[in-house]
C-alpha cells in the first residue's frame, strides 16, 4: 500500500485493511480470467545457486557461503528475486565462488570427468572444449546456448587452456564463465507473443520446465525434465500434469516446500534471534536453527507423510523435537541423539505451529514477549491481513510494569483504546496477547510478575480462552484457505497476484478446500494454472 | 609493466643503500608519476563517506548550545570532546518528504533528496528511489581507485543504505575477516613488497568480457525495469574488470599505507549482546588503512540498521523497543545514543590517526554522520541530527555549529557535499526534498 498517495479516501481504504480481510476486487469475473503480470528476471536465491552447483557437478563441492545477499520483497524472497540485481561487491563474490568452484572440479578427476564429455586430443582441442560448452551450458543456463554463445566461451576456454597449457585450465576458465552470466545468476524467463491470446507472451518449453523445477525443487531441471521441454511435451496440458506430478512425488519436493516455509515464516531469521541470556536461562545459540528444524519437519510430515489436512498444523499435538526442544517444552526427551517425532500431552497448553519455539522466538523482543509481533504474523502471514505501518509523530510508549500493570495486558490497554492506535492494534495485539503463556523464547508460562496470565481473546468472532483455541480459531477461520493459496501463488510466481487473479487465488482456495487442506493438490493446482504458463506483455 | 619495474628497481636500490626515514618523503613524490594518487593539485585526494546508526537521538539533548565558533557539546554529544575541533553539528534542517514509512523516509530524504522508492508500507518492503550520496560521488571519484566504494556494517544485516541506483543497493561486508581478506588479502602489496603480478589476471578479465557480451545482448530481450536491473550487472563487471586492472598496475605506494594485522576469525555475542565497540573499532581501522593505501576513497559505514533492536551493553531492552516504551527522559536511550556518538568519535580519531603529508586523513576526507529520525520516539523527521567530521581538504568549516535560521531543506546539506567533491551539479533530489542551492555557511 502507497500511503504517499494517501486521501481521505485512500484512508477510508486502510480502515479497511485493517479489519484483516482480504479486499474484494470491485467486480469479480464469474470464471477467473487470465490476467498475469509482466516477466520478471529472477536472480537466483543462495539456495538456488547452490542446489544448482550440487545438481551441475556434485554435492561434494563446497558452495562458498559469501553471495550477493538474498533480498526479501513481500515477505518473501521468491518476489524479491523478481528485484534484485548485482553490486559491485555482488560481481566480486559470484566471480571468487565461480573459480572456486571450477577449481575444486577440475582438481578432482571423478568431478572433471562428470563435466568433460569427450577426451580432448590436444591442450587446445576447440572441438572438445565446444562439447563441454554446449553440455554444461545447457544444463547451467537451463536452455540450449546459441551458437555466438558457445562460441564466446569456447573462446575464452581455448585462450585460457593456450597461455595455461592445459585443457582442464581452459574448462576452468570456460566454466567459471558461465557460471558468473547473467544467463546462470538470473531465471531468463520473459516468454513470447502469443498469437492465441493476445496481450499475453507464453513462456517456452525451456522456461516453463525451469519454472516448474524452481517452484517443486528449487534447483534447476533435470534430465528427465530436459527432455520433456526438448521435444515440447512440457507445453502440452498432458505433459506439464506428468511433470508436475513426477517432481511432486520425488522427495526432492520436501526440500523444496521446506524453503517455501522457511521464506513464508522467516524461519531463516532464526540464526540471528537475540536474546537476552540473563533473561532467557534456556537460550543457546544452537536454540533458532533446532526451532526451525521442528518447524519444517512437522511441516514436511504432515503435507507429505500424512498427506494430512493443512489445517492440522494449527491444531495438532503431533510435533519433532531434539532434546533441547523437549527440555525447553518440558515434555519427555527422545532416547537417541536429534530430532524424533512425538505427541504432546493430552492436556498441554502447547498445540500447533503457534507453539513452536521458532515462532513464538522470532515474534517476540529480545528481553520480552511481543502480541504485537505475534499478533501481526498471524494477522498478515498466516490470514494475509494488511497492516499499514504506525502513523508517524505518535507516542508509542508502554508503561513499565508495575504493581497495577503487573501484565502485558495491562500496559498494552493504551493500544487498544486510543483510536489513534487502536483502529490497527485491535487487528494485531488481541491475537498476540493469547499467546502470552509463552515467554519470549518459548517457554511455558502461568504468571507474568507474579499475576495470572488471561490468555483469552476473540479472533474476528470467534472468542478463544488460550493459545489452544486459539490455534482452533486460526485453523477455521474463513481467510485461511484463500490465504495459504495466495501465499503459494506467490511463492510460485514470484510476484504478488493481480486485480484479477484474485479470483484465481479463490477458485484455487477452493480446490484446496475440496481435497481437505492437502497441500500438495494445492502445489500441483497452482503450477497447472494459466498464471503459471504466461505472463503479460509488458506496457510501455 | 616495464615502467613499474623500473621504478620498484629504483625503490629497491634505495632502501636497500639509505635509511627507511629518507624514503617515506620520496616515496610519496614518486605518486606524482603514478598520476591519480595526488590528483587533486598536487594534494591528497579528497575522501567521502557517511556513518550512520539506527533509531535517531534523544533531541532536546543533542542540540548544542550556542552556534558558530562558540558552541558547547551536549550532553548526547560529549563523546566528541577528543574531536570537537574537527566536527561541524548541522542542527534544524528538515526532510520535507512524507513521513510515511518510520525509519525509511528519514535516510532517503538524506542520503537521496527524494522519496523511497517502492513504499510497501513498512520498512523492510522499502527501497531508494536513486542513488545516494556516497553512489553519486563514486560516480566522480570512484574509478581511480582499485574499489569504487566500500560499503561496511557493524551490526550484521544485509540492509544497505547505499544504493547505486533505483533499487539497487550495495550490501555491506560485516565480517571483520571477510572485510580484511577482500581488501588486504590476495592482490593487495603493501609499500615495500614485491608485487605478485597473476598471470591469470588478463584470463579473468577475457571471462569478464564474455559475461559483459551476455548482458549486453540479453538486455535486448527485455523490458525496461529488467534492462537497468542487467546493466547494473554489466556494470558492476565493469567496475570488476577495473579492479583486476588496478591489480596490473603499480599499486599506490603511500607512506601511511601498511597491511593491518588480520581481525579474529569470529566476534561472537556474549549472552545475545554483540561486541560492537569491538567490531566497530576493528571496521574504523580497516577502513581508515584502506584508505590510507588509496584502494578506496568512498565508504559507507553503517554501525546499525534502521529499527535496530541490537542489545547494548547495560540495556534493559532491544535499542528500538526502548526508543518506544522507555518513559520520561529515557536515560536508557540516552546512554545507547552516547555509546554509539563514542563510536563515531573512534571512526574519526581513526581517520586522524594517519598522516598524510603534514595533515592528516581526517582533514582530506568528510564524513557526514546521521540517523534515520531525529526522535526515535516519534519517528520525527524534523530537527534532524546531523554530523560532518573533517574537512574534505580544507573545503569545509570544522569546530561549528551551523543552527538552521528556519527548519532548511535537509537536502542543501547533500547538494554542499556533493559540490564539495567535485560533482559538478545545480540540483539535488526530488519531490519535496529538490534543492538547487546548499549550506553556504559550512563552507570553508
């Protein structure tokens, strides 16, 4: 939201976004009609390049840590791929990880030998080097290269291999070339005019095997893949289902919607949590990346194992903890060393994603609890509510705790009564404020300076007396369908929807609905849509 | 390469016969051969660079008393006592852009002139509409060194402030190791040393070339948002294959010019508080050796991000929660603001440390410190707080106090500083924020 813009109007509207549903477009279309958004160049995210480099060469090769930072738009890194460019210090790093890399191939024969496809008959062999070029190429830029493009690396290869005086010197040089292009570092997927629908460009067959492969296993296509764009049948209706539904079912997938979690909750940030250890006696440094990892395998059990009803995540006992999780959850620790699934007690006040350590850690202050950072996850990531930021020239403050204030509660009353601040906070605290039996790592509290905690509250209708019900509320809350779809339509896509594709996010709401929250006929339903085969022509 | 030879011969034969005090004067001559180093006039060159911190300052305790020459340090500002004869406090300017987004209006409105960019509501969906200040200076004085601008942080984020252009921001390096071994590590020759000259040095420039023939022709296929995001990697190949050539040539042999002593490996947080004054007195001296040894003569220094909520030492709470929910004069707040001015005033003795010629490299740079409010409480934008350290070569007023007469658009500053290093401009922002005049009265 352009609050530069702002009328009354324009206010009126925020009063709106601020109740938390999702805004209707003025006229809705009845059949969701086709109205994507331009292209986009996507640079490769540091996991992407990664996983990419594994799938190019081998997972033996030590992918450099130090890349051009990931930038997150939208809150998720999927859309802020579709911004980013290269800095100068950004060039410097791709070109270091690119000769490391290459070094660390051609020093190695089994690693050499998997990228060489022919044995060169001289130091300088062109021919050989070509092969190299075409192969490698086409599997790192995701589409065959053109013949001024072979020959420009070819080049570079061959003047590398003369002044070194040795074939794997020019492979190196050749190799570290592409990966430092912008053909490798972005996703070059921008389409064609489509003479069947006009307005719209129609991503090839190479571009849509990339953006399926992207979106199911985040790394680039493999061979199977390859093939299915080579011969077209990628861009058959038939074709796409079989793909979708040969990398939904290879567990490479749960890779994959580990990192669409891991970007949709932030479960990154979780390596630099700060907490204040005098306060929090239970705080390790190892605590955030054990946090997430409870996160993500209980994700990844109940959308693949269980094939389970998403809603579940909201109100399942059922969990994965290592023994420093259970210490902090109080509950019994797993007899082996790592992570092993487990059911909380039947009577526990921790239920559910809002349970987790990583969530409630991330969504808290470093020496306190937060409802209004846990209010505003749940509010925008969880229902897609939109919350504009705080007016500004506004006094902010909390009062101290004190004996009249001893609660969270107390002191946040001035949030929930000044309209000022109220309008928006109503949307936000309340919901935070029922997860204050969880301190600010986590932990399981009854009182906060020595009073009672009233966890109670009423999600949009829907009263709660604790974080249990109110992971009940979440999970039957009428946003929640529409909102999961979006987020994965933008994962997927890489952008934020349209006017009009809003009605797409309904009608894929719904077929999620229909297979009981199974999200893997949600992942399979978002790839199969129109929005994910074309984008619009760009307006001048 | 043969004139470097010659010349390294020469150097060589002369240290080896005479004493090393003879050489420090004669070394520094010899740059006038090398052409960039002593540039300016025969002097040294001019150096930019800003310093900033997160969460504004407490106002009522920041502005001095008394303007002009005859000023007194408030209480917010007595850290620079050991520096005060080479600040300059701007005090009453204004961004006048909307204050829509807390935190993000306040550095755009400094360091562009303008409006943020993309306005996605908070903070973090937040970008510069155009290069900032230290970006648009490189423009003019970038290309003589081996780095165009370094770009550090103290607080480890990958938010920059420094933007190349619309969107394009410049991440800042945080690691202390990472900084030193990306400046001082391979390539670097330090004054005395045999050069290393790589014989793959020209291979990696042919590869860098084939990667700018990829850009240039891919940019063909796109649409204009996609066409600036290539060109801001071709040039960022560029100014790459720049660097590699700086790496060919004679290195710039000042006499302050030394390799530091490697930073440790790790700074790690003691009971979730970072070692700040640590690293940030680590990254001051590494800064102020790379600019020493001319491999930089634009920076940006960014001690925390905007909304930080880092944990100082002493502090009850995060420093942003604090700036919200501390009650009365916020003596808490206070003290965090002190700490990190003391910060500063390491940055600055760090500059006047090295010696160059009969001054110091304080007085050939300016750097201009701020925040991203004046009030953190309030978010305000007004009564901005505003620093300038050294005199970039005499060019500007030190140990003043310039009090704005009525509330000026806090874009003049920008404008004086960008004429003060010699962008030759008559304007300065956009929107609510363009100016086509500057502070005249900071000027020397």
């Amino acid at each position: 939201m352009k609050l530069r813009h702002a009328t009354a109007a324009a206010l009126a509207t925020i009063a709106v976004a601020c109740t938390g549903v999702i805004p209707e477009p003025d006229q809705q279309p009845p059949e969701p009609q086709l109205s994507p958004a331009p292209a986009t160049l996507k640079r490769l995210t540091r996991t992407q390049y990664a996983n990419a480099i594994y799938d190019l060469i081998s997972p033996d090769i030590a992918v450099p840590i130090a890349l051009e930072p990931d930038v997150e738009t939208d809150g998720l890194k999927a859309i802020g791929a579709g911004t980013a460019t290269v800095s100068n210090r950004g060039a410097e790093q791709y070109e270091r990880a690119a000769y490391d890399i290459a070094e660390q191939t051609v020093s190695s024969k089994p690693l050499r030998d998997g990228v060489v496809p022919c044995n060169p008959t001289s130091t300088d062999d062109a021919e050989c080097l070509k092969r190299f070029v075409e192969d490698f190429g086409a599997r790192a830029w995701r589409r065959p290269l053109t013949q001024d493009e072979v020959q420009r690396y070819v080049t570079v290869g061959v003047q590398a291999a003369t002044e070194l005086d040795s074939f794997d010197g020019g492979v190196e040089f050749a190799l570290a070339g592409l990966l430092q292009s912008p053909h490798f570092l972005f996703r070059v997927e921008v389409g064609k005019p489509d003479a069947g629908k006009p307005g719209l460009r129609k991503y090839s067959a190479f571009e849509l095997a990339s953006r399926l492969s992207f979106f199911l296993w985040n790394t680039i296509p493999d061979d199977a893949l390859r093939k299915a764009a080579e011969s077209g049948e990628i861009s058959t209706a038939s074709g796409l289902a079989k793909q979708t539904d040969r990398l939904l079912a290879s567990p490479r997938a749960r890779a994959a919607v580990r990192n669409l979690f891991t970007e949709l909750y932030g479960l990154h940030k979780l390596d630099d949590l700060v907490k204040d250890g005098e306060i929090f006696r239970s705080m390790s440094a190892d605590l955030g990346g054990f946090a997430r990892e409870q996160t993500l395998l209980t994700l990844e059990d109940l959308i693949f194992e269980q094939r389970g009803d998403f809603r579940e995540l909201f109100t399942s006992r059922r969990t994965f903890v290592n023994r420093k999780l259970a210490s902090l959850y109080g509950i019994p620790a797993p007899k082996l060393e790592g992570f092993a699934d487990t059911e909380l007690p039947k009577n526990s006040a921790r239920v559910g994603l809002l349970g987790h350590a990583s969530v409630l850690a991330l969504h808290a202050h470093p020496v306190s609890t937060s409802a209004t950072l846990r209010g505003k996850f749940v509010r925008t990531v969880l229902l897609c509510g939109d919350i504009p930021p705080p007016p500004a020239n506004v006094d902010t403050s909390l009062p101290e705790p004190s004996g009249a204030r001893p609660t969270l509660r107390d002191r946040i009353t001035e949030h929930l009564t000044n309209p000022s601040c109220s309008n928006c906070h109503n949307t936000m605290d309340p919901i935070g404020l029922g997860l204050e039996n969880f301190d600010g790592i986590g932990q399981y509290r009854v009182r906060e300076n020595g009073e009672r905690i009233d966890a109670s509250g009423d999600l949009d209708g829907t009263p709660f007396r604790n974080a249990k019900e109110l992971g009940e509320a979440i999970a039957s809350h009428p946003n929640l369908s529409q909102c999961v779809a979006r987020n994965v339509f933008r994962y997927a896509n890489g952008r934020v929807e349209t006017l009009v594709e809003r009605a797409t996010i309904k009608a894929l709401a719904a077929e999620f609905e229909y297979s009981d929250f199974d999200l893997v006929t949600l992942l399979r339903a978002v790839a199969l849509n129109d929005s994910f085969r074309y984008a619009a022509q760009e307006t001048p | 390469m043969k004139r470097s030879l010659n010349r390294r011969t020469l150097l060589r034969g002369m240290l080896a016969g005479s004493a090393v005090a003879v050489g420090l004067p004669t070394l520094e001559l010899f740059l006038n051969g090398n052409g960039d180093a002593l540039a300016s006039g025969g002097g040294f060159p001019q150096r930019f660079g800003w310093w900033f911190w997160g969460n504004g300052v407490h106002g009522d305790l920041w502005v001095p008393e008394g303007t002009g020459e005859q000023w007194k340090l408030s209480p917010e500002l007595l850290p620079l006592e050991s520096v005060k004869d080479d600040i300059t406090v701007v005090s009453g300017l204004k961004v006048y852009t909307p204050n829509e987004v807390p935190h993000g209006t306040g550095p755009a409105g400094i360091l562009t002139g303008g409006r943020l960019g993309v306005a996605g509501g908070d903070f973090d969906n937040s970008t510069f509409g155009a290069a900032s200040l230290d970006q648009l200076i490189a423009n003019e004085i970038g290309s003589a060194t081996r780095y165009r601008s370094i770009e550090v942080a103290v607080q480890r984020s990958n938010d920059s402030l420094s933007f190349t252009g619309p969107g394009q921001s410049n991440p800042p390096e945080y690691s202390p190791k990472a900084l030193f071994s990306r400046i001082f590590g391979a390539g670097f020759v330090a004054p005395g040393e045999d050069p290393i000259i790589d014989p793959k040095l020209a291979l990696r420039r042919s590869v860098l070339d084939a990667v700018g023939e990829d850009a240039k022709q891919l940019k063909k296929q796109l649409g204009a948002s996609d066409r600036q995001r290539i060109d801001q990697h071709f040039a960022s190949v560029r100014t790459l294959e720049r660097q590699i050539a700086k790496l060919e040539e004679d290195p710039p042999n000042l006499a302050s010019c030394q390799r530091p002593e490697a930073p440790l490996d790790d700074y790690p947080d003691i009971e979730g508080r970072p070692q700040l004054s640590e690293v940030s007195r680590v990254m001051s001296d590494l800064l102020a050796l790379a600019m020493a040894c001319d491999l930089t003569r634009v920076f940006s220094f960014q001690f925390s991000r905007p909304v930080s909520n880092l944990l100082f030492p002493g502090a009850s709470a995060g420093h942003h929660q604090l700036t919200h929910d501390e009650l009365g004069d916020q003596p808490q707040v206070q003290a965090i603001v002190r700490q990190i001015v003391s910060e500063f005033a390491y940055f600055v003795e760090a500059l006047r440390k090295i010696p160059e010629g009969d001054e110091t490299l304080l007085d050939h740079s300016v750097t201009l410190g701020f925040t991203d409010c004046s009030f953190g409480k309030s978010h305000a934008v007004d009564e901005y707080p505003l620093l300038l350290a050294g005199s970039a070569c005499g060019a500007l007023r030190r140990g003043y106090h310039y009090r704005s007469p009525a509330a000026e658009n806090a874009s003049k500053l920008g404008f004086t500083l960008l004429r003060t290093m010699g962008v030759a401009t008559t304007e300065f922002g956009s929107d609510e924020g363009y100016v086509t005049e500057g502070l005249d009265d900071i000027e020397a």
